[in-house]
C-alpha cells in the first residue's frame, strides 16, 4: 500500500452516493483506487451514477471499480433489513469486508418555523439521517474489517456550530449527527467514526437559484458557495487519517465565523 495514498485497494461503501456530496466522495475514492460501491433508493440514478463514475475512471485510465445497489431508507420499519441487504451484497456475504463506509443519504429538510413544528415533522427529519445513519452504525462491526485503519463517516452541517433564525429544527439534526459521531468512535472502537459538517454546498438539494446562491456565498468568508468536489476532500482525510475519530471537521467556507446572512445547508 502507497505510503499516502492509503485508500488503493480499499473497499468503500458510499450511501446517498448517486449525487450531490456523495457522488463526489464516490468518485474521489475511485480516483484513489478504491473499489467503490454506492446507494440510494433509486436503482434508476443508481445505474445512472454508476455509468457516470466509470466513464470518469476511463477517462482518467483507471480501472472502472464501481456498482451500486438500492437500498431505500426511508421506512423504519424495513431501514434494517435493506440495510443487511446491502451489506451482504457489498461484502459478498461477509467473504470481502469494508474498510470505510460514508454517510451522506438524506431527503430535503424540514425548514419549518418553531411554532408550525410538529411531532410529525420532527419525526419526519429522522428517519434517513438519522434512524438510518444509527442502523448502519449497529450492522457495521459484522460487515467492516475491525481495525484504527477502518472508517465510518457521517454527514452534519455547520448550523451544529453556528445556528441561523428559524433554522432550529434542522440545527437539531445536525447537532445529533455530531453527537452521534462522538458516542459512536466509543462503541465501535477501533473503527473510527467522524463527521463532516457541511456549510453550502452546490447540490440538487440546494438548486441553482442565482438570488440564494449569492446569499449563500456572502454567508462564508470565502465568498463562495462550496463544490461537491472540494469538500469530498474532508471525507478522504477522515477515511485516510488512521490517527482521528470522535471528530467533526467543518467544510464551510468559514461560514461559522462569518456575517451570517441567512442559512446554511445541512447537506
């Protein structure tokens, strides 16, 4: 194994990798010479994904190491056994562990004022990022090699660390996933487990809407709006930094001590 390139020849599983975040940090990966599996709940996108990312490895002379499964999250009710599904495809049944898997999945979030929130909506804002991220977490230890040099990464937001007007709810979330990436380095030791807070970043969930993209880009002190191909990188550093865990890194154009001007994205 290269010295710093330590994901060639690596096994990782990306969930939520057909877009957005994800299929930056999949396409990265892939770049590095890791085998690369992905998911989402379309097998449609998935596909679509998937032909995407070996056409980027041939055009960079790679070997096209990527497929992709559905596996769809969004029932508690079925979240863990279409997570062992998963599992058993992308481990071969247990015969090929992980040595990273990364957390990006997650639908559009409930921007809901305080006083409209209800037990529903809070509910509602759980279910994939985290009942989802918590499961796969239980499943991990059985379908993951044990060791400092294995990885699990999930997906916060930078309003963890600096929350905007009427965004508490989803501050919530993000705060929990943080939470979750500290208590969780404690139970799955030595796999490490860390989080990536994400500020604004150029996604289908966020939209391409000039006004609030601009707004977005006043709110870091870059005066940017972040690419899915430069915060990927906080995820490799997680991935690759055997020394790290209980940790979240921020990715966020310094929007944490910047002029707030609105909000920022959770992912």
């Amino acid at each position: 194994m290269s010295k710093y390139n330590k994901l060639q020849g690596t096994r990782v599983l990306v969930v939520g990798g057909t877009s957005g975040i994800g299929y930056a940090v999949a396409e990265a990966a892939l770049e590095s010479g890791a085998t690369v599996y992905i998911s989402s709940s379309n097998q449609t996108k998935i596909d679509a994904a998937v032909a995407q990312l070996h056409a980027h490895a041939q055009a960079v002379k790679l070997e096209p190491l990527a497929s992709g499964r559905a596996c769809d999250l969004s029932n508690n009710a079925s979240t863990e056994a279409n997570l062992v599904a998963l599992l058993d495809w992308a481990t071969e049944r247990k015969t090929k562990l992980l040595n990273h898997v990364v957390f990006t999945a997650g639908d559009s979030l409930p921007r809901t004022p305080l006083g409209d929130v209800t037990g529903d909506t809070i509910l509602g804002g759980f279910n994939v990022r985290i009942v989802g991220a918590l499961l796969l977490a239980k499943l991990l230890p059985t379908y993951a090699t044990r060791s400092n040099k294995t990885s699990y990464t999930l997906t916060s937001g930078s309003l963890a660390a600096r929350p905007a007007p009427g965004m508490g709810l989803v501050t919530g979330f993000a705060a929990a996933v943080d939470g979750y990436a500290r208590g969780l380095a404690v139970d799955l030791k030595p796999i490490r487990v860390n989080a990536v807070q994400a500020g604004a970043i150029r996604t289908p969930l966020l939209g391409e809407n000039p006004a609030v993209l601009e707004r977005y880009a006043k709110d870091s002190i870059t005066g940017t709006v972040g690419r899915p191909e430069e915060i990927a990188e906080a995820y490799l550093y997680l991935m690759k930094d055997s020394f790290i865990t209980a940790s979240s890194i921020e990715s966020s154009g310094g929007r944490t001590v910047g002029a707030s001007q609105e909000v920022s994205e959770f992912n």
